[in-house]
C-alpha cells in the first residue's frame, strides 16, 4: 500500500468567512455534506463518481474548530488503525484520540510524532467490512 496523504481537515472559527477565502483564492468547490456533523467537503481536483481524484492530488474537508489549538490535519492512508497506532506508540509517537468509525466510509486515529507534529491515521473500509 502507498501510504500518502489522502485527505486533509482545516479548522474554521467562521466557516463561512474561511470557506468564501478558499473558494476565492483557489477555486475549490467546498460543498456542506449531510450528517450529524457539520462538514464540508473541499474539492481540490476534480474526481469521479465515488469521490476518487481524476488527477494528482488531494480533497479534504473543513469543520468548525473544536478545539483553540486545532490546526489543519493530514490524513495518511494505512492498511490497519489498529497496526499502525501501536506502530506510532512504538516509535515514540502517540495516539491523541484512538481509532474512531466514520460512518459507512472507514476508521482514523489523532497521532503525534515524537516531536508533537499532528496527523491522522486513515483505514478505509474494505469490501469484506459492514456497512
């Protein structure tokens, strides 16, 4: 598996006023998707019809900031939550928040490196996974 960035969050004290920047300044299509949260998805490149990049690069998503200290978050794809959180805590990194469901799409967990540099941890169900 590749493991790279496969989706990015930016955190917004005002989402409308951050969502009206980006869209000016890059073009990107930030759209509100429907849930029990509130989240827009960020369309950096255009994809096909199950949400995957028709061309290099990477669509992400925006939210209202939870938390003061909140800052923009890469998403790295992995084959295993699981695998890869031990993995972090072996290497001398940490897992902020563990594995958590996101509903019919996959697993993430909040990690630091050792040098307390956030990223997630990305595990997108397989065909043989409930829905």
């Amino acid at each position: 598996m590749n493991h790279t960035i496969v989706h990015f969050e930016i955190p917004a004290n005002d989402v409308g006023k951050l969502r009206n920047f980006y869209s000016k300044l890059f073009d990107w299509k930030i759209e509100k998707v429907p849930g029990p949260m509130d989240y827009w998805l960020i369309t950096t490149v255009p994809t096909d019809e199950s949400g995957i990049p028709k061309e290099q690069g990477v669509n992400g998503g925006m939210m209202k900031r939870q938390d003061p200290n909140q800052i923009v978050t890469n998403f790295i794809s992995v084959e295993s939550v699981d695998e890869f959180s031990r993995k972090v805590q072996r290497l001398g990194g940490r897992v902020i928040v563990p594995k958590q469901e996101v509903s019919k799409i996959g697993y993430f967990a909040l990690c630091a490196d050792p040098e307390g540099n956030v990223f997630a941890l990305w595990e997108e169900y397989s065909g043989t996974q409930a829905r």
